[in-house]
C-alpha cells in the first residue's frame, strides 16, 4: 500500500521538523510549508491526502487558506487552532475543516486524529454495503465520485459532511444520537461542549436548503438527529 501523504501548513518550523520526524516514523510521507500561499500551491497537488493547517500565519492565515481552497476541494483538513480558543474552531468548521486539534498536542492524539479521518475516507471508497447511488427525500450520495446532488442540483460538501449525510441517510427515520455520530465518523468520544457535529450538520443544512422546500435534517433536542423520509408540513 502506497504511503500517505500528509502536508503541514504552520510557520512554526521547530514543530514541522518534530512532526516530520514522527510522521515518517509512523510510515506517512510528510511534507511542510511555512506560509499560506506556498501551503496553498502544495495543497493543490494530486498526491496529498489530508492537510494539517495552522490558523496564525504569514500572508494567507488558515481561514484564508480553507476560503480559497473551496468546496470542490475533496482533501480533508484538520485544522491546528490555539488551546480553547472556541471561536476559530468554529470557524474553522464552517469553513470547511474536517476537524480541528487544539494546541498544544501530544503527538499520540495527533495521529489517532489523522488515521481517524483517512480510515473512515477509506471505508466509504471501499464500501460494499452500498449501491452505487444512495437516494432518499431528493438527496442522491453517488459514492464513487463522493458527489451530492439536492433535487438534481449538485451540492458541494466536504468529506466529513458527505460522511454524516450518509451515515443519517442510511438511518433514514431513525433517531441518530451525536455521540454516535463523532464516533462512527469522526473517530473520537464526543467530549462536553465540542460543537463539531452540530457545526457539521448546520453546514449541510445550510448547503441544502437553497434547493429543497423543505428541510432535510430534522434536530431532536436533548436527543440527536433525523433524516426525514419526506417533506414534512
């Protein structure tokens, strides 16, 4: 099997030459940039599979970075955000990261973060549980091509999205709890006040929404969510 490529995006070189040491020891091809702009440039190419991306740095900071790159952009981020600071993390997410990792970071949690989000990109690739087309209320998963489609109107999600649309469509009716969601896609135990999956899942309502009369994704409180069969009055 071909080593993944994974790209750092963090001026901090002392932290790039410690992550690259430790990444290639974990059998990962690694490599850094030190700016938005180079970072961006890099991000571009075909052969990098999940870019780990700094918020604070020269020229293009990460949000600038996660802007340009766009929704059409299918390489998962994880974005490194400053200890406690809510705010960006959100941002982060809204602006298509895939998940966030305060810091500091012990390397251990770093790489449990990363094989997470490239074991489940590997699951839906490899998936033989499903038909080619996954079609439920107007919403079609077309899994080879990870493409979105809301009423025959394509639908840009980034990867973790299309993985908890999938999951709650499969479930189609069922009420799916979130701390059933942040295990079976994102990897990890939800902790308290961790707004990843209600950032995820406001996300695809958000990018849904323009093309359905109604909505999709019905919340649940205190209990989780549900993919609605049909329109709902």
């Amino acid at each position: 099997m071909a080593q993944k490529h994974i790209l750092l995006i963090d001026d901090d070189r002392e932290l790039a030459q410690l992550l690259g040491e430790y990444l290639t020891s974990e059998d990962y091809q690694f490599s850094a940039c030190s700016d938005g702009l180079s970072g961006l440039e890099k991000a571009y190419d075909d052969d990098i599979d999940l870019i780990l991306l700094d918020v604070m740095m020269p020229g293009l900071n990460g949000f600038e970075v996660l802007k340009a790159l766009g929704g059409k952009h299918k390489t998962p981020v994880l974005m490194l955000t400053a200890k406690g600071d809510d705010a960006d993390r959100i941002l982060g997410l809204e602006l298509g990261a895939d998940d966030y990792l305060a810091k500091p970071f012990q390397m251990r949690e770093l790489l449990a973060r990363i094989n997470a989000i490239l074991r489940r990109i590997n699951i839906v690739k490899n998936s033989h549980e499903h038909p080619s087309i996954s079609s439920v209320n107007n919403v079609e998963l077309h899994h080879a091509s990870r493409e979105v489609f809301c009423h025959n109107q394509e639908i840009e999600l980034t990867g973790t999205e299309y993985q908890i649309l999938n999951f709650l469509m499969d479930r189609c009716g069922e009420i799916v709890n979130k701390e059933i969601l942040s295990k079976q896609v994102l990897g990890r135990t939800l902790t308290p006040f961790d707004r990843s999956i209600d950032m995820h899942v406001s996300n695809i309502r958000r990018k849904l929404l323009p093309y359905s009369p109604s909505d999709k994704i019905k919340t649940i409180r205190g209990a989780g969510y549900i993919f609605l069969a049909g329109r709902t009055n």
